[in-house]
C-alpha cells in the first residue's frame, strides 16, 4: 500500500511538472508569434499606405528592381511659412519624427515585395527591395496560392501577404512579407525552451523522487514493523493456544464435557482461526506467499469448493445456485484461487436472509474470468462499502457473536485477487441484495 502511495504521488508529481512546463512553453512560444504577427501587420500597413512600396527612408541602399514598373518620385509637400507659431510646428514636428523613426523600425524588420496581378490573376510585374532572393516562378507560385486560398489577408508559409485593389485599373497589388527568418528564430527559441523545461523537469523530478521517498520511507518502516509484529505475534501465540486446548481436552476426557469446557474451546477455535488470517495476510504482505501461476481447470476448482457448501446451505435453509460453464481454464495458483472461493461463499452464507439464495457463477470474455458471488439479503451501507476490504473491518459495528468472523476473510481475499493482478469490487443496494465480483 506504501509503495503505490509513493508510486501516485510521483506520478502525479510528473505530471504536474510536465503540464507547468507545457504551459510555459505555450505561453512563450504564443508571445513569441504574436510579436512576429504584429511586425508582419505593422509593415504590411506601412506598404499599404505606400502604394506597394516602402518608404524612401526605408530603403537599405542601392536601387529597387522594377519589373515593367516605372519609377514613382516622392516630393515631400511644401508647407506654407507663417501658417502656425514656431512652438505648434517644433511639436508638429516632433511628432512626426517619432512616426517617422516607428515606419523606419517597422518597414526595416523584414523583406518584403509587391506583386501587380492582371485581371485574370497572372502576374504582370514584381518588385522588391531584395529581388536577388526571388525568381519570377516563385512570385507566380506565391500568387497562385494566395488566390486560391480565397482571403485577402494572411499567411502561405513563411510569407505574411495582402490584397489590395489598385486605383484606376482592373489591376491588384499583392504585398507580401518574408518572414522565414523571423519565423526560424521563434522555431529556433522554441526548441530551446523545450530542451531547457525538460532539462529543469528531470532535476525537479530527481528532487522530487528522493524527496518523497525521504517522506514515505517512516510511514514505510513503521508498517514494516507493524507487518513484523504480527507475523511474532501469531507465532507466540500459537504455543499457548496449542497448550489450553490439549489441557481442555483433556480435562473434558477426565470430568466430562461441560458448558464452561465448551465455552473455552469455542473460543481457541475461534482465536486459532484469527491466528491463521493473520498469518496469511502476514505472509502475503510480506511477499513469502507468492502465486504459482500455472494453468489449471478453473470450473473443476470451483466446483470442488462449492459442492460442499450444498448440504451446510441446506440445513440452513439456503439455496445455493450454481452457473459454471465447463472447461474454463485459468493461469494462476489453485490453492489461492480455491481459498478465494471459500472466503467469497463463506461471506454469503453468513450475510444472507433467512431462506435466501446464493449464486455463484463464471463467465469468460476474452482472456478475463470473472467470478461473481450474490446473495440476497440485507444491503451493504455505501459507506461500510468503502471499506469492505480493510482488515478487521466488520459492518455489524457492534462486532457481535451472532455472526462469526474477524473482519480478515475479505481481506486476505483482496490479497488473493492482488497477487494474480487482478480486481474485486462489491456492489449492495436494497431489494437486489450483495455481489462480489473477482475478475482475473
């Protein structure tokens, strides 16, 4: 039970990491694109408000290549003198030097090149700031995905792009801006942050590992000493117990039985048997009992289990149903497999209603065998449910006599079930009475 603590929580310990890592990566990676987005649409503005072209102060020297283009001089407009006092011009001005320095920022990031479509959508001419770095077979290429996607603005690989209508013209100007660099270095920083959280995940994750085992490892060593106090104590009491009930016999042998005689024995039985769970699940626990694991007739063994169970039921006034179909086999140990039967039917026979019915049956469904014991009676409270399985529990919490056990069958069943990898559940409800369901 320790172990698959400790397993739980470093798992879910892992997860978290990997999830906070995820995330942050996420969350670096989308800032990262969004920036990128934002200079793309910054300079395709600034294009667009330039006819295609960048601004003269953008251009890095040496001349544009214009194909089919004529040239288009700028004049910057003359302002008429004594229009505004000196102090309204300066801050004029400075305004438009700082719009003028965020164009040249904007317009400066990246390549970029307008395409002059015809009516029909073939290109009639291309120009860019760059041209060395295009041929006209990709220009035709990039405007022919952009028509077909249908959108006048967006994305085809690397290429951020634009649609416009050109003024007097059955012409249309697609401006476009490379940005495979741009793009490489976000793919670039983003694999960097990958290998970067992967790297802070495993040293958070040894630290974690060796920090958890540091808290578990007392929780682990006192329930190592309790399993070993046990296992002492079954044995040293198995001495005595041997010694009142050899001198109980014998002292009924010499004075006759008597009511006070029985009571003794009844209860060495009663405490022998207690001895015996408790050194199973010791046993269990500490892992000296281990499953055989061969294969076996599981309907034989079941039925050898339950056919005896008949007359006790019927002198009880107990129905026991039987549905084992023939043949079945299974992989595991006989031994245990037979117990768990016992401990199952033993359990019904105890709980069930004056009269009632017991059934057990078996069903196959690919290599899964699923037993099922029901019985009718009086229904499990939701909460006892939950612990069913736990040692020295018991749902008459009065732990009377009138029902004899110790709270250890289902237990020890629960560790059968374990030990062949398997699961048991128990489903009660009023009017449907109590299941038990083993499958292996």
């Amino acid at each position: 039970m320790i172990r698959r603590l400790k397993n739980r929580m470093i798992l879910l310990v892992l997860i978290g990491l990997l999830l906070a890592s995820a995330g942050l990566v996420s969350a670096i990676h989308w800032m990262n694109w969004n920036s990128l987005t934002k200079q793309a649409d910054a300079v395709l503005d600034i294009l667009a408000e330039n006819g295609g072209r960048r601004p003269s102060y953008a251009f890095r020297g040496g001349g544009n290549t214009f194909r089919n283009n004529r040239e288009i001089e700028e004049t910057p407009p003359v302002k008429p003198e004594g229009t505004q006092p000196p102090w309204i011009q300066e801050k004029q001005e400075g305004r438009d030097r700082q719009r003028t320095s965020a164009q040249q920022n904007a317009a400066s990031l990246s390549n970029s090149y307008t395409v002059t479509l015809n009516a029909d959508g073939s290109v009639s001419s291309w120009q860019s700031d760059r041209a060395d770095l295009y041929s006209d077979e990709e220009m035709e290429a990039f405007a022919a995905a952009v028509l077909q996607s249908g959108k006048t603005s967006g994305r085809v690989d690397t290429q951020f792009f634009r649609l416009l209508d050109a003024d007097e013209s059955d012409c249309r100007l697609l401006i476009a801006v490379d940005s495979r660099l741009e793009i490489q270095n976000v793919e670039n920083v983003l694999r960097v942050t990958i290998l970067v959280a992967l790297a802070e995940d495993a040293v958070l994750s040894l630290a974690a590992i060796w920090l958890i085992c540091r808290l578990v490892k007392p929780v682990d060593e006192a329930m190592e000493k309790q399993k070993q106090f046990v296992w002492d104590a079954s044995h040293e009491l198995k001495t005595p117990l041997a010694v009142i009930s050899a001198n109980a016999e014998a002292l009924a042998a010499e004075t006759g039985e008597s009511r006070p005689l029985q009571y003794i024995q009844s209860e060495v039985r009663r405490t022998d048997h207690l001895i015996q769970n408790l050194l199973t699940l010791a046993r269990m626990e500490k892992g000296t009992v281990q499953a055989a694991h061969q294969r076996f007739d599981l309907s034989r063994a079941l039925l050898e289990v339950a056919l005896p169970f008949e007359s006790t039921l019927f002198e009880a006034g107990k129905e026991l149903e039987l549905d084992i179909p023939d043949g079945v086999t299974c992989v595991g140990d006989v031994d245990m497999i037979k117990q768990l039967a016992v401990i199952l039917l033993s359990n019904a026979q105890k709980y069930s209603d004056d009269g009632g019915k017991i059934r057990l049956s078996m069903e196959t469904k690919g290599e899964r065998r699923i037993l099922k014991v029901h019985n009718t009676g009086p229904a499990i409270p939701p909460e006892a449910q939950a612990r069913i399985f736990d040692r020295f529990y018991r749902v008459d919490s009065s732990h009377n006599r009138e029902i004899e056990g110790n709270g250890l069958g289902l237990a020890i069943a629960k560790s059968i079930v374990e030990a062949h990898k398997g699961k048991i559940t128990v489903h009660s409800a009023e009017g449907e009475g109590t299941a038990f369901t083993v499958t292996l």
